[in-house]
C-alpha cells in the first residue's frame, strides 16, 4: 500500500494526431531529417575522434534521411454502397471505416492489408536489389522459405555471439473459438526462436518453450493462452530469462510466467507462473535497464492500468516495488527503450485483435512519473496512423551505431487466420523536440519527439552493423 501512496498521477497530456500540422510536415520533416544528419555526424565524430570512416558512413548513405522522409498511402475505400455488409454492420463499434474493411475477412481489399504469397519476401530467393529491404504487412519466410512464426515477440542482442534472437508465438496451427462468445485464438504450440546476423535474413532455431501436450493443469497445456514472450539475458547467474503472458482460454488467469536457458536458442526450461505483486498481468514485456536492472511492465486491474517494477537481481521474480501507470486509460502492448537517459514507451489501446492508435510516453525514471506525448505515426495517411499502420506494438529495437535510431516492432494480427498474422517493421526515431509544449510546470523537461516513419519498403541503412 505503501507503493500506492508514492504513486503520483502522471500529468497525461493527450496530444491527438488528428491535430498535428501534417499540412507544413514536409517542409519540417526536411529540416528535421538535416538535423538529425548533422546530430549523427556530431555524435559520431565526437565518440571516434577521427571518425571518418563513421562520418563517410553517414554521409554517403542517404538512407537514414530516406528514412524520415514521409510517405504517403493511398487506400481507396469501396464507395459506402459497395462496402461488404459485414463491415458495414462492424459501425456501431466505433472503429474507422478503414478498420472495418481491414476486419472484414471478405474485403476487396483484403490483399492489400495481407498481400498474398507471390510477393512473400523470401531472403534466400531475393530479386534483384531488394535485399534487406523490409516490406511491413508482406509475408515474410525464413531461410527455409517458411512464413517466419514470431508474433507478439521481442529481441535479443546476443553479445556473446553476436547474434540477434527473435522470439515469438509461434502460431502455425488453425484458428478457432473456444466458445461462441470466445475472442479468436490458436492453441498454444510454443516460442518460435529464430536467428539473425543482420536482422533481415532470420534462421529457424525451432521451438525454444513447447506446449505441454498430455499435462491438462500444466500452464503451457495447449488449449491455454501463452503471449509476447521476452527474453533477456542475466550476466549473475549466465542465464537467458524468458517472461511470457500465461493465461488460460477465457484470460481470466491473467499471470506472467518464466523460463530459463543456459544458451540463447534454448531449449528453455518453464518455471512457472505468479500474479506479480498480486495483481492481473496481460500484455507484458520486460526491459533491461544500462545499469543491469531489469523490469516487468504488465497491464492490470482489468486493463486499467499498466504496472511497472524492477525485477530480482536473478530476473527469475519481481521485488515488492511497484508503480501504477495510465490509470484508467486501458494501455496494452507496451514497448521500452530509451534514449539519452530518458525511457519511452510505446504502448496500444485495448481492442482485442483490432488496430488502434498508439501513443508514445516518456519518463526520466524508469517509474515514473511517465508523460503521454501523443501518436507517433508519421505518413501513411490519417486513418493508417490512427490505427498505428493496422498494427499493434511488441518490441523497439535500438540500432547500434545510429544513436535515436530504432526498428519498431508491430503485429499486423489477421483474427481469421491469427498464423497468418504479420510483421509490421519500421524505423523508429527519437529527434528534435516534441510537437506538443507539455506543461512546463511539472519541471520536467521538453521531451524529444519519437517519431514512427511510414515505409511501403525500407531498408536499415548501409553500415548500420557493428560487425560484417
Ligand atoms: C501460401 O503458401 C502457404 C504454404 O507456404 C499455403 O499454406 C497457403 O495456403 C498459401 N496462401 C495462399 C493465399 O495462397
Ligand atoms: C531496382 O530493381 C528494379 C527492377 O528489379 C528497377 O526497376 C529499379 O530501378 C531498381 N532500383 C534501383 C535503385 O536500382
Ligand atoms: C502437471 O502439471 C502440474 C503443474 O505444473 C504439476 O504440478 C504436476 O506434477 C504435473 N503432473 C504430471 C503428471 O506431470
Ligand atoms: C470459459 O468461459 C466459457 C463460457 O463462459 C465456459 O463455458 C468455459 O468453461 C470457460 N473456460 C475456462 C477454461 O474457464
């Protein structure tokens, strides 16, 4: 209780991004994106004295400025008349007429929103100078040639091979309802782990966390519910620390559960599951602090609120240290990562497997008090953005070498075919100050501005890697 009379309520600035000037973006966007150029090269220069290599890296490569550009996405609508009924019938829910369409398994525009397997990106297969481009939405295979099974997932930096790990549900089994008033679901089949030198081309490692087949009490028994898996890496006791949303089919379990391996492509052995500090947890993810304490973020109290605390020093378990976040705002699917000492959060709105608007928060303590900046969504146009491009957040991944660089992670959820769900990355990025005064009162600092960058195909630019 004591934790609950610390707690101060964030001043939770909503700025709406309905409400951005997008009309003088492309003149702003220009002069940001020469900012940024320019902040690279001074950091760049500063870090290596004589950079120059860095410095000819930035330069020469106009893709980080490429990537700010904005990029716009016509979707044209079916006139209102020749819209499907389903989706017309999907109005009184509130949603876009653009979030209709996308739900309605029937919509002309299905290939647009889940391009079919012809323009599937294969990286073994790649057609002239499209390697390492991403396509966000597009299937994307393995170097088997298989869609890649990573949804809600998370990556690890590997420092000891240098190797990312990508972790997610793996989904490839049929969609179904358990009951008729049951959200769409697939029985849990395991954590998916691939592997990657170059965050582009990825490697099955297999199921890592596999379903309890015969074991109906076990948490990972298949008909219960196992989401977003995170794992990171504890330097004390030189484990690999997975913490998973655990639930049963009707998420009223509402727990987070652990599992450990000694290496980073498993097989991971399951702990089990607790309600942290005592309270639901849903959608979850764990961050790993510069200092090597790491935290669980979850939301609780029915989706209300989102809860942070730090973990053991083991990360097997959290310590009696807990902060209420966005009470009453229903966040779901946060994502952290930090920059220059201050800690962002991407999180979503609560509307089961439909898209909704994203909003970015920031903190200069990890607990708080966070502040709510607004949508980070750039480009596409304002029905994509609201929607955060048709997707939801899982992860945010820092870019080595490009400092404010990061790789946001979506899923694009497909509730008919959930393994047929796909991957939404773009390139994050932290720059100039936010587009919103908040109030200044608080004595907290301008926050920079996170921006989220539209790109029908985009690629990491050239001699982003620290090794070849
Ligand atoms: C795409 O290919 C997979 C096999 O790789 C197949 O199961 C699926 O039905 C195909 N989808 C379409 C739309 O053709
Ligand atoms: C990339 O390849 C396509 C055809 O494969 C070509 O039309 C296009 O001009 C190429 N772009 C660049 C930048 O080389
Ligand atoms: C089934 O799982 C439960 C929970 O993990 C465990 O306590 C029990 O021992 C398991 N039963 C068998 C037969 O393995
Ligand atoms: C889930 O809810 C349905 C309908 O309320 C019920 O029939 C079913 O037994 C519940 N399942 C679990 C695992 O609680």
């Amino acid at each position: 209780m004591r934790m609950r009379n610390l707690y101060r309520k964030p001043t939770a600035l909503r700025c709406n991004a309905g409400s951005r000037c997008y009309s003088t973006s492309a003149v702003i966007w220009s002069l940001l994106g020469c900012l940024l150029l320019f902040h690279l090269y001074s950091n760049v220069h500063h870090k290596h004295g004589e950079g120059r290599e860095v410095q000819l890296r930035v330069t020469n490569h106009p893709q980080l400025h490429e990537l700010q550009q904005v990029e716009g996405e016509i979707i044209q609508l079916p006139p209102k008349g020749k819209r499907s009924p389903r989706a017309a019938k999907r109005r009184h829910k509130r949603v876009t007429p653009l979030v209709d369409e996308f739900l309605d398994e029937d919509s002309r525009l299905r290939h647009v929103f889940f391009p079919g397997n012809k323009s599937a990106i294969h990286p073994m297969r790649v057609t002239g100078n499209d390697s390492y481009y991403y396509y966000p939405g597009r299937i994307w295979l393995d170097t088997d040639g298989n869609p890649i099974q990573a949804h809600g997932g998370g990556i690890l930096y590997d420092e000891r091979s240098h190797t990312y790990y990508w972790y997610g549900e793996y989904k490839d089994g049929p969609t179904y309802h358990a009951h008729k008033r049951a959200s769409a679901r697939v029985d849990i089949i395991g954590v998916g782990c691939y592997s990657s030198k170059d965050l582009w081309s990825w490697k099955n490692e297999g199921i890592v966390l596999a379903a309890e087949e015969s074991n109906v009490t076990h948490d990972l028994y298949k008909t219960n519910v196992l989401e977003r898996p995170k794992v990171i890496y504890n330097e004390k006791i030189r484990k690999y620390v997975m913490w998973m949303h655990i639930d049963d089919a009707n998420y009223t379990k509402a727990s987070v559960g652990t599992a450990i391996s000694d290496t980073p492509d498993g097989p991971f052995e399951y702990l089990g599951s607790q309600r942290p500090h005592g309270y639901e947890s849903r959608d979850m993810t764990v961050f790993k602090d510069e200092d090597g304490v790491a935290y669980l973020i979850y939301s609780s109290e029915e989706n209300n609120v989102l809860h942070i605390g730090p973990l053991t020093e083991d990360y097997l378990n959290v310590i009696p240290v807990m902060r209420r976040l966005f009470v009453g705002q229903r966040r779901e699917a946060p994502a952290v990562f930090k920059h220059q000492g201050t800690y962002y959060m991407i999180t979503s709105g609560c509307t089961g497997w439909a898209p909704n608007e994203a909003l970015v928060h920031a903190a200069e303590s990890i607990l708080g008090p966070w502040e709510t900046m607004g949508n980070p969504c750039v480009g596409g146009n304002k029905m994509f953005r609201i929607a955060t491009f048709l997707a939801q957040s899982t992860f945010v991944l820092p870019l080595p070498g490009f400092p404010g660089s990061f790789i946001f992670m979506a899923d694009r959820w497909n509730p008919a075919n959930l393994r047929d769900s796909r991957y939404v990355w773009l390139p994050l990025i932290v720059e100039g100050p936010a587009d919103h005064a908040l109030e200044y009162s608080s004595g907290l600092p301008l926050w920079s501005r996170v921006s989220i960058y539209w790109h029908r195909k985009w690629r990491l630019p050239q001699g982003w890697s620290t090794f070849k």
